[in-house]
C-alpha cells in the first residue's frame, strides 16, 4: 500500500464521517409528525409549549420548531425559518 493510496482513504474517511454528520445536524428538527409552516397557514394553537432553534449562538435564519396543545388539547408540532440574533452581537 503506497501512502497515496493510504491518504486517499483517509480522506474519503473523513469526508463520509462529514457528510453523515452534516445530514444529522440538517435533520435533528424534522420528524415525520412535524407540520413544515408555510406562509398564510392557519395554526389552532392554545397553548405553546416549547420553542426550539436548530442552532443555539447563531446570527443569521435558522429552523426553529414549536411545540403546542391544538384546542382539543392535543399535542402538535411545526416548523419554520426564523432569524436568530443570539449570536450577533458580543456581550
């Protein structure tokens, strides 16, 4: 085995490794029972229970999901493009 051959796949490694993390990250907020918001949906919401940023520290649109009781009490779930401003100024 030549050290071309060697760096070669080890770099094909590497690159998998990044692709199979870079997918994760892109859908650690999708799941199947998560409705995607288009702009002009009706939402039933009575109460939220929780609103989640992809990224935490982040300046710039991120996917942000909510979590919420529909009024017959029953939990749902949506997702969409906000701007987070967390991470753009220095405290």
């Amino acid at each position: 085995m030549t050290i071309k051959t060697l760096a070669s796949a080890a770099l094909f490694a590497v690159l998998g490794l990044g692709a199979i993390t870079a997918q994760a990250s892109s859908t650690s907020l999708n799941e199947a029972s998560v409705m995607q918001y288009r702009y002009g949906d009706k939402l039933d919401v009575k109460k939220v229970l929780s609103v989640k940023d992809d990224r935490s520290n982040t300046c710039g649109v991120v996917n942000t999901r909510m979590d919420y009781l529909d009024s017959q009490g029953k939990p749902q779930s949506v997702e969409y493009r906000s701007y987070a401003t967390s991470g753009c100024h220095d405290n």
